[in-house]
C-alpha cells in the first residue's frame, strides 16, 4: 500500500463548472492530451495538495485519485450529475 504523499496540483478548468484536474505536482498541463484541453479550456491552478490514502476530499477517494494519477497521469473530477 502506498503511504508516501504524492504531490499534486488541482487545476479548475474555467469552461466547464465544478470541473477539477488533479496532477502530480510540477507536471504541464499543456503535455495533457489534446481532447481533454479541449474538454476543460483554460486552466486555473487553485491549489497543492499532499495526498495521501487517509486524505479526504470532497468529491473523490484519495486512493482513486492517486491510482489515476500514477497510472494516467491526471484525474478529472467532473460535477456532480443533476438529478
């Protein structure tokens, strides 16, 4: 199980609301591809975090997040769905 913190940047994208994009910390959103940029327009970093499998978060599992980021290299967190 991993226990090292893993390093990231949460970007808000500043088309889509509630829209967030985790990665690993000094990682170029510009390297993403090209379908997701197109996806998530202009990006704003809005915060680092440390993450770690005990770290709770909002939206997401940390675990999750931290799987995708080492896997993807990102992880997109997307609204809720409206019901």
């Amino acid at each position: 199980m991993e226990t090292q913190p893993f390093p990231c940047t949460v970007y808000r994208s500043r088309r889509k609301r509630e829209t967030y994009l985790f990665l690993p910390r000094g990682a170029d959103p510009r390297d993403l591809p090209d379908e997701l940029l197109a996806l998530v327009g202009r990006l704003e970093a809005v915060m680092d975090l440390e993450l770690t499998p005990e770290r709770r978060l909002v939206r997401a599992d940390a675990r999750t997040v931290m799987a995708a980021l080492r896997e993807k290299g990102y992880y997109l967190q997307l609204p809720p769905p409206v019901i």
